[in-house]
C-alpha cells in the first residue's frame, strides 16, 4: 500500500513498455492525446482523385491518376462525386498580335541573331555526330563476346542493349537538330 501512495492518483496504469513515468499515464497525456486523435480526424478530409485504367504497351493493366489517351474513368464506391462541367468547351487560346508600341528588332539584329542561333546548332550538331560515331564504335567493342561470356548472357544483353540505346539517342539528337536547323533557313 505504502508504494501506490507514491504514484500520482489521476494516472492509470498502462501495461508494457511505454516511456512514461513509473508506466503511468496522467490525464494531461490523455487529454493531449485525445485532442490530437479529435485534430486528426477533423484534418483528415476525404482527398478527391478521378482514377483512370488503362492496358499499356505490355498488355498489363495499370491504374494512374494522370488522364492517358486511352484510359477509362472508374467510380469509387465512397468516392466524392466529381464536379459537374459547365458544358462549355475550353477556351483555346486566341492569337493576339503585338500591340503598336510593342518593341520592334530592327532586321540587321535579329539577322545577328539568327546567325548565332545557326552556329551554336552547327556546333551541337557536329559535336552529336562526333558522339554519335564513339557510341558506334563503342557498340562495336560491346558487341564482342569477352572470354567465357555467351550472347545469351543476361550481361551481354543488358551492355548490348544500352549501348544500342546510346547510339539511338545520339541519333535521334541529330535528326532533332537537323529540324531546327531546317526550321531556320
């Protein structure tokens, strides 16, 4: 009897563990606990999401709450409701020219200009062909079977396949600045 006149008498005793003095609890670490548990559920409001499925490449079905041409709407049970549409299409944007006082290049800077812009894609694109032609030649050696290895080899086609990658981005990066040389002249 003499050891409980020591403990404080509002506390409860918790079994287990718990970091609180001697393993009791004082209403005060109720009371907070309670209010934050009431804090809780009051902030937790129901999140709206629209949820689309749709099979990919592979034929697996994927769900994602990003829209994908494609991809089918599907309704929650317990879900808010979406919005309603107002039934108007969207706006698209107009084509509004400059105003008068806009400020106008004259021709021989944005002729400068222009001619910079042509330069700093004829370097990038001699740079591309030039990294285009190392990750040939670097296919080329991944290619080789080293000592022991199989073409069947899980590493053989996994070197192989990224050294192919390689080659077909520095591709695609030439004819990406083909087009935008193309689309200055």
């Amino acid at each position: 009897m003499r050891a409980l006149a020591n403990k404080p008498a509002s506390g409860i005793k918790i079994a287990g563990s718990w970091p609180l003095a001697d393993g009791y609890a004082t209403l005060v670490t109720m009371q907070i606990a309670r209010l934050s548990f009431l804090l809780f559920l009051i902030l937790a409001a129901p999140a709206h999401a629209e949820i689309y499925k749709y099979i990919d490449e592979n034929g697996q079905v994927m769900f994602t709450d990003v829209y994908i041409k494609g991809a089918k709407r599907i309704d929650l049970p317990g879900a808010p409701a979406p919005l309603p549409s107002s039934g108007k299409a969207p706006r698209k944007a107009s084509y509004n020219p400059s105003p008068a006082d806009f400020p106008r290049i004259d021709p021989g800077t944005q002729k400068r200009r222009d001619d910079i812009r042509q330069q700093v894609l004829e370097d990038e694109i001699a740079g591309e062909r030039r990294n285009a032609d190392e990750a040939r030649r670097q296919l080329t050696l991944g290619e080789r079977l080293q000592p022991g290895e199989r073409a069947s080899d899980a590493t053989y086609q996994n070197r192989v396949n990224k050294l192919r990658s390689t080659v077909q981005q520095h591709e695609q990066n030439i004819i990406s600045i083909q087009r935008e040389l193309a689309n200055l002249k």
